[in-house]
DNA sequence: TAAGAAAACGCAAAAGTGTTGCGTTTATTA
DNA sequence: TAATAAACGCAACACTTTTGCGTTTTCTTA
C-alpha cells in the first residue's frame, strides 16, 4: 500500500517488499507478532535472519517497540508513529497478556490510568502489565471465569 | 543460616547445600538474580542444570518469582514468604529495571498505586514496570538526570 | 538513466539460553 | 539402618538469536 512505503521512508528505511509487507502485517495485526508467527506469515518463504534484521531495524527506526512476553521471546507491536522516532521511544501504555493464548496485546491511555508515588529511582518509561484471559479465549472458554 | 534451613523444610524442598547457599543469595540480594549471575556468584562451580533446575522448584513451591528483564532472560527475585505458596504466588507490586545496569527492583506496595479501569480483558495479576535510572547508576552518572 | 554507495538479503556457522534423559549421589522417612 | 524420594552431574538436544560474508536490491546523484 502507498502508505506503508511512505511510513519506510519517513523513517529511514528501505522500501523492499519483504519490510513493505512487514509493516502492513504490523498494521493489520490487532495484538503483538514474534518472529515465528511472522515466519508463518510469510508461509516459510523468508529467511528468518532477515526478519531478526528487519525488527531490529524497525525497531531502532522507531517503528515497533518490544512487548512482554511469557515465554521470554521477543515479540513486538507497532508504536505510535507521533510519539516514537529514532531518537527516542516513548510509550506510557499497558499490555495485556493472556494466560491461555499467550497473546499480548497494547492497551491505550484510556484503558489504564496509573498514579506512582516517588521511589528513589528516575522514572522514564513505565509499562503495566496486566493478565488474565483475553475476551476472545474468555468468551470460549468459560471455565476460566469467575 | 538457621533460618534458612527453616524455610526449605517449611516449603518442602530438601535441605541440600546449594539449595541453603541459593536461598540466602536471593535473601542478600536487593534486586533480582538470572541464572548467570548465579552461576558466576557461586565461582562456576556448580552445574547450570542443577540452578536451573532449583529455580524452578524454588518457583513452584513458592520461594520465588519471576520478574521481567530487558534482555528475555530467566531472572527471579524473593518472594513474600507470607503470601506465596506452592498453591499461588500472589503479587501485586511493581518492578524498576535500569537502563543503565540492567538490574530489575522489585517495588513494594506503597511505591506505586494503580487504578485500572475496565478493558475486555479479565484481569487476574497485574505488574508495573518503571524504567529509569537506579539511585547507584543516578549517582555515578549524572549525564542521564535531566 | 547510468554508475557508485548503501542497505537489505540468503546461507552457513556459531553463540546463548534453557530442557531432557539417565545413572549416581544425597537427603528424608520410617 | 534400609527404603524411598529428591537433588545432582554429565551429555545430548532443542530452540532462539547473532554474526560473517558474498550477493542482490535499493537509493543517490551526477
Ligand atoms: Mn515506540
Ligand atoms: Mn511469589
Ligand atoms: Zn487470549
Ligand atoms: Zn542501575
């Protein structure tokens, strides 16, 4: 799409189809890729380095920022392209993960509201992260509530 | 330490000495341990297995907790011995991780305070991590205050 | 639009973290 | 003290991620 190729170059990287699909597959998806599910994606026809490369370059571009994940991999989500650069991220968000699908998505200002008292630390960034059961696996799986 | 044997046996996991000397480095410690950190604390002498394998004991009877960490690693601090258990580990509390030194703090309750409104999501746990720059890496560096 | 420079790519190898199987040792229980 | 269970060391393995290098594609600019 002629939006995805003008973001890449917005923001300094080069427009190649694998990185051009990449971003829309980050603009489609409604919660956080690693980069398995991405080599699905691609249904095996991209090298996996290539994708190692393209997140991290995505990454330092300010593009996608890493979320928390459970099984300690690296899985992402796209930032707000007003507020991220490759000068500096800056998230204020939460992110929930669900404890049966694994799933971890962003949560907006509005879904959250934190108020943090001092510590003796310089607070710069802060994450909550919340888990539970996403409203699709809670939906299917009533057992879980309660 | 007495105590520590205490502990152990109250958890029900045998008293073994890498277990005691384990139990009192998570007790000595003020931020958070990977298993690397503990290999090196006790000199490389001890199996990677073996510390992996009593980390996760450690876990499911209730002595320990994962926290998050920057770099996808395994890293584990104390719990609270009074609300954690083999059958639930209860936390409520948020975590301050260190651009500088990497290390992950856990913050207690009266650190931070949190009102979350409602998203689709069932929320069963939460933790809030603050990113920032520690009181020791502030101190030394002075560069990053602003 | 045709070089030349820079970025992205594929492949192979390696590094790093964490897991599993199995035989042996140590601790607990009775 | 003997039987049982837990913990241990070693080797092998699985998996994710990184690095090196030569090739291809994209970008720049003249
Ligand atoms: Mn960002
Ligand atoms: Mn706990
Ligand atoms: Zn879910
Ligand atoms: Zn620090």
């Amino acid at each position: 799409m002629k939006k995805h190729k003008e973001i890449l170059s917005r923001f300094g990287i080069n427009k190649t189809q694998f990185r051009i699909d990449l971003l829309s597959i980050f603009f489609d998806c409604k919660s956080s890729l690693t980069t398995h599910e991405i080599f699905e994606r691609f249904n095996k026809k991209i090298n996996k380095v290539t994708i190692y490369r393209a997140l991290k370059s995505f990454e330092q571009k300010g593009l996608i920022h890493q979320v928390p994940d459970k099984n300690n991999l690296k899985k992402y989500s796209l930032c707000n392209l007003d507020s991220c650069s490759p000068d500096s991220h800056n998230h204020q968000h939460g992110h929930f993960i669900c404890y049966s699908c694994d799933q971890t998505f962003c949560l907006d200002d509005s879904t959250i509201k934190i108020i943090k008292t001092s510590s003796g630390h310089i607070v710069k960034n802060y994450n909550l992260i919340l888990e539970g059961y996403c409203t699709d696996c809670n939906s299917s799986q009533t057992i879980f509530q309660n």
